[in-house]
C-alpha cells in the first residue's frame, strides 16, 4: 500500500481487527480430533511396518532360493509364497 502513495494515516482506518465471540474456540484444532488423527496414523504406520516385515521374509526367502544353483533349484521348491495369487487358489 505504501508503494501507491498511500501513507500511514491513509492505511490505519483500513486495517479492521475481527472480534471473535466468546464462546468461540480460538484453537486451530480442536483436541479430541486430533488425538484421533494421531491415533489413526499410529495405527496405520503399524500395519504398514507389519507389511513391511511380511514382505522382508518373502524377499529373504526368495533371495536364498535364487542364490541356489541352478542344478539345486531344479529339485527345491521355491518358496510358497512367490506369487500371492497362487495362495488365494490353495483355499478354495
């Protein structure tokens, strides 16, 4: 405002302070939800570290399985749980 000329007489009368009522809450975030919104990321950040974990056995497993030679490989069983899709078929 003081670029276009206008002095600090002119911009004082503009400037209006918002009165807020009483009973009005003046927290950004009311607690409760908060503490809701942390527990809901605890929650999700402990099943993805159970996810995590599951995906770090199937990986170590196959990981053993493909350092076998390749005669081995022929009369091992690769781990069971290779391909997800192939377990859903085992239930039926």
């Amino acid at each position: 405002m003081l670029d276009t000329g206008m002095t600090y007489e002119d911009i004082k009368p503009r400037l209006q302070i918002v009165d807020t009522k009483e009973d009005q809450p003046k927290d950004l975030a009311i607690i409760p939800e908060l503490i809701n919104q942390l527990k809901l990321a605890s929650e999700t950040v402990q099943k993805m570290k159970s996810e995590m974990g599951q995906q770090d056995q199937r990986i170590k497993a196959l990981e053993t399985w493909i350092a076998l030679p390749w005669y081995k490989k022929l009369i091992t069983r690769p781990p069971d749980f290779i391909n997800p899709t192939s377990d859903k078929k085992r239930e039926m």
